[in-house]
C-alpha cells in the first residue's frame, strides 16, 4: 500500500466552504472473485472512512465491496478555526490507514 493523499486548501476564509480531495491505493478486493485454483478470494475492503477536524468528526462514510480499487473520495466541510484534520482508512483486516493535513483559516 502506499501512503494516503490528501489535499486541504490553505489558507481559507472563516465560514468558507471548503473542499477536501482523498485518495488511497488499497485493492479493495470484494470476496467475490476466484483465484487460479478456482477458490474465492477473501474480502479485503476498506470499510470506515473517517475525517475529524480538530477532533470532531465532519465525515464519516461506511463503505461497501462496490467501491473501486483504490478509492478517491471528495467531500465539502466549512473552515471554522485553524487546525489539525485527520483522515483514517479501516479495513477488513483491521489495518488502519491515516494522515493528517494542517489547515490556516485567516
């Protein structure tokens, strides 16, 4: 896997809405598929994502075996104060994926 990207706009104006771009290289295999030797592959799928902004959540989304490899999410927020977001990927294995971006609201 490789690290998480994130893009947060800095600097944005108080009360301004916001967009934030996501994206992770995960495979997101949906336990439907056969190997070679004819047996099911298991399910490995990302299946919480998470977004706190300075530690209250603004998103949250469940997801399920439909969602492509490599998942790219976009989602809007407002900008409230300057501070830390925080981005995490769970998966069915229990891994957890994060990143945090910093944002300045002037």
């Amino acid at each position: 896997m490789t690290e998480p990207r994130v893009r947060v706009p800095s600097p944005a104006r108080q009360g301004e809405v916001i967009e934030i771009k996501t994206l992770l290289s995960h495979p997101m295999e949906t336990g439907h598929r056969r190997d070679v030797y004819g047996q099911l592959i298991a399910r490995q799928i990302i299946h919480t994502f998470t977004c706190t902004y300075n530690g209250a959540v603004v998103f949250r989304a469940d997801w399920h075996p439909a969602v492509s490899a490599t998942p790219y999410l976009a989602f809007s927020t407002v900008a409230t104060e300057s501070g830390r977001l925080r981005f995490e990927w769970i998966d069915d294995e229990g891994s957890v994926y994060a990143t945090e971006a910093e944002i300045t609201v002037a």
